[in-house]
C-alpha cells in the first residue's frame, strides 16, 4: 500500500509563523505597520514603506473583490487530482493587500473583476474565498 | 553611450533539442554547445576567461576551468533571473568586457528538462519561489501556468484580449519552428487546434505553453575590437538592459499585473541602442507562454498596453507580418534553452544565416528574456 499523497507544505520561519497559528484559529492575519500603519502580505519582517521591524497582527475583515483567477485543469501535483478543476482566485481586501485562495461554492463561469465574496478559512485551516451572500 | 557597442557575439552554439530519450546529461549537453560555440567563433576552449552559467543548478564555472582546461579564468558571475537569465547575462558580460576584466564571455546552458526533473518539481527547489513555495503551492498553485494564467485572464477582462489572439502566436512560432530543421515540434497547427487543445490552466491552453525539452545551447560575447577579425562577421550589442516588476516573488501581490519587468528596462536599452521601434527588423521574445509574448509587445512599446491582441492579429508575427517574431520556433516549438536559443537566432538572423525562416534585409534586432514571476532583460543588436 503506498503513503497518502500529502499536500505540499514549507517550514515556516519565524517571520511567518504567526501567519499560520492564525489560520489554525480560523483567521487570516495581516501585518500591520507599528509605526506608519502599512499593511503588507505575505508576512515578512519588515515595513516597505517606513523600514520599521515592529509589527502587529491585524485578522482581516473578510470582505474581498475579484481581481482575477485561473481554473486548473492539469494535474501539476498529485494532491490536487481529485479537486480537478478548481479555481484559484486573487481577491483584493479592503485592507489594501491582496490574496490568492481556493474558490468554494461559486462557479468560476460567474466570476468578473469586482465581483464579491468572503474571505474565510476552511477545515483544514486554509484560506478559502466563497459566495458574498 | 553606456555599453553600446562595446561587446559583440562571436560565436553561437546549439545541440539538437530533443523530446524523448535523454542524450546526456546538462554538463554534457552544456559543454558540447558551449564547444560549439566556441568553435564557431574560432577560438579554443583555453581562450575564454569569463563565464557566466546560467543557473540551473548542475553547472558551476569551476565545470569550465575542470574540462577546457582554463589556465586563468578572470571573471565568474550568475543572473538568477529565471528565463531572463541568458539576454541579462548579456549585459553582465558587457559591463565586464568595458571594465577590461576579460575578452571573451562563454554564456552556457544544458537542460534536461524533458528526460529530467519537471517544472512542477523544479520550482519547488529555487529560492526564488520561497514565499510563493510557503503561501500559494499549499493552495494549489503549484507551476508558473498557474501563476501566470490570472495576468493573463485579467488581461482579456480589462482589453478584451481573446484565445484566439493567444493562438496567433502559437501559429506563426510553429510555422517557424517547421522551417529551422532543429525543433522539437515540427507538426503544422491552425488557430482551430489551438482552441481544441486541452485546458491546462483556464486561460491557458496546452498550445499556450512551452515546452519541456533537452538540448544545449551557447554564445561567445567578445571585445567589440577583438570580434573585428574573428571568424564569423560580428555582432554588436547595442543596447542592453534587466527590469525587476514590482513584487517581484510575488505575482498576486503586484500593483499592475499586466506590467512585466521589461516595461523599466525597454526605454534604457532602446536610448543606449539609439534605435527606435521602426528600426527592429525582426524580435526573439520570451515565449514561455502565448501571453507572456502578448504582454511584453506591450510593455516593450511595440503597441499600446491593451492593444497587444490586435497587434498580433493576421500573422502579423510571422515572416513577411510587421514584426516577425521567434523565427526559429520559440520555447513553444523549437526548444526551451531559457531563451539562450532565442539569443542564438537573433545572431543567425543578424548575420543573414537564418535560412529558410531568413527575414529578409534584418540588420536589427532584438531579443529579450522573462523569467521568475516577470523579470525582464533586453538586448538590442546588429550586423556589425
């Protein structure tokens, strides 16, 4: 019997662990500037706008707006072949970062640039984006 | 002004490109263009004094002092740049041979990539893929078709930029690939096969994506002085220069994702070059996907941003279109060499070697290259 296929991971470093711990709470956090109050995604340690290394954590709000998205139908990993097809959306926040995450519950024949929907986090502690309603 | 004219390519090289049975191993098939090359500028591999391999991980530049025999190797250097990496090389190479540090640059590839490892299993192992490799290959974003296919589809919702505008290109580089005689594709395709291939990552369709392919391919950049009375008639490089996007790792978080990184480099090697667009009398452009060949039209200034889809329309690409493009068949049809192949054609192009795919008259030319996530060079050349 072979080993489940698992789905592909990276270590996380310290700069990035906090990112994870939230999501394994159900929330996506951003970073936030301590000092001149940037956001910025993905985690990183320092401000791009002031140079600042002090940070906090901010969950996001949830609102996201379609900026574009792909449908894969190709199998690249293995993990993925039993979701194929499945949409990859990047949505911007109100926040002013953007996201990529899996579409749940919508069909991507809908999707168009400005579209509505929730950013959330699944049950395996992922972000995923799904119907605004 | 800059580095204008004060290098010139003296030799090229390639090895068959291949889709089936490995023919050797990247170091073999490395050194056996770079052989080729160096031949075909008509000096001995003891001749070169500076390298710069473009990174595939299996070759370093002791490879080159170990089999050539280099008593003094002057200059060694890397442009992890992807796909941009050969054409950025260029412009290394340049800068070293004005500063007087060396005479003559090899610029070498190998590849496995069809008998070896694949994309997919690549990228997981660059450095440069680190954030994309933690945040997004976790959600299934796993190969550059997927990173790349929503600029493409943000495109097409914001110009209205269709399939079958991608599929011009994919048309016309077959075309080509079918006159060169060393191409791993060779089988005629018509618009209508690109829109029956098969989705790989909506909007990108098979046809839209390059190849997995082995071979070798090199160039010798020499002194401008030293390239005068070589074998082969020179050819200069006039203008050159790399371009970093914005968000560079990371293609969701970037402002303008239609924008590549050659839109910062192109004015700079058009100014140094001091040609302008009239003037290109034929292209060698990245072509890791239709749409990546749409977008740097666009971001080189060949059309307006947005009018890339009409611009392609009616084979303008082909021989004998408005801008001929990829003559020898690109990544799509000839071989994917990371663009040191396109390197390669634009030289035979410039020299009136082309043969059958020969753009008639070509004394200027260009050639750029794209890679990881949208970093962009460019070098403008001609007949010296």
């Amino acid at each position: 019997m072979s080993a489940a296929i698992e789905r592909p991971r990276a270590e996380p470093s310290p700069d990035t662990q906090p990112y994870w711990d939230g999501l394994a709470r159900g929330e996506i956090l951003l970073q936030r500037c301590a000092e001149c109050g940037k956001f910025r995604h993905y985690p990183r340690p320092m401000c791009d706008g002031c140079f600042s290394f002090t940070h906090t954590w901010v969950a996001a709000s949830g609102a996201a707006t379609v900026h574009s998205w792909t449908v894969t139908h190709h199998p690249f990993h293995p993990f993925f072949r039993a979701k194929l097809p499945y949409a990859l959306v990047t949505a911007d926040l109100p926040e002013g970062v953007r996201v990529l995450a899996p579409l749940d519950g919508v069909d991507p024949a809908t999707l168009r640039i400005g579209l509505k929907l929730r950013l959330g986090v699944d049950a395996e502690g992922l972000p995923v984006l799904r119907g605004a309603e | 002004m800059g580095l204008r004219d004060v290098a010139a390519i003296s030799g090229i090289g390639e090895t068959s490109y291949r889709r089936g049975e490995a023919q050797g191993s990247s170091l073999s098939l490395t050194l056996q263009a770079s052989l080729a090359a160096i031949a075909d500028a008509g000096l001995y591999p003891r001749d070169i004094d500076g390298v710069i391999p473009i990174a595939s991980g299996a070759v370093v530049a002791e490879d080159f002092i170990t089999n050539f025999g280099i008593p003094d190797l002057r200059f060694s250097a890397t442009t992890p740049m992807g796909g941009a990496s050969p054409v950025a090389a260029i412009q290394c190479a340049a800068a070293a041979i004005a500063a007087g540090i060396c005479r003559h640059v090899l610029l070498p590839i190998g590849r496995t990539g069809y008998s070896g490892a694949r994309i997919s299993t690549r990228v997981h192992q660059m450095p440069q893929f680190r954030v994309v490799g933690e945040f997004e290959m976790p959600l299934g974003g796993i190969a550059p078709a997927q990173l790349y296919a929503p600029m493409a589809r943000r495109h097409m919702e914001l110009y209205g930029t269709t399939s079958r505008q991608l599929a011009e290109i994919a048309v016309s580089t077959r075309n080509h690939a079918i006159l060169n005689g060393n191409a791993a594709m060779t089988k005629p395709i018509t618009i209508d096969d690109h829109q029956d291939s098969r989705m790989i990552s909506d909007p990108l369709r098979l046809l839209d994506c390059s190849l997995e392919s082995d071979g070798g391919a090199a160039v010798v950049i020499s002194a401008a002085d030293a390239a005068r009375d070589m074998r082969r008639p020179r050819v200069l490089i006039s203008g050159m220069a790399e371009g970093h996007p914005d968000s560079p790792s990371v293609i969701t978080q970037r402002p303008e994702l239609t924008r590549l990184g050659i839109a910062k480099a192109a004015p700079r090697a058009f100014a140094m070059a001091g040609v302008t667009h009239a003037d290109i009398d034929v292209a060698e452009i990245y072509d890791c996907f239709t749409y990546i060949v749409l977008c740097q039209l666009e971001d080189l200034g060949f059309c307006a941003k947005g009018e890339g889809g009409a611009f392609v329309e009616g084979g303008a690409l082909g021989l004998g279109g408005r801008l001929p493009v990829n003559t020898h068949g690109g990544l799509l049809s000839q071989a994917h060499m990371a663009g040191m192949n396109h390197i390669v054609e634009l030289v035979r192009q410039l020299r009136g070697d082309g043969g059958a795919a020969q753009v008639a008259g070509a004394e200027i030319g260009l050639v750029t290259g794209y890679g990881d996530m949208g970093d962009g060079s460019i070098a403008i050349m001609r007949r010296g």
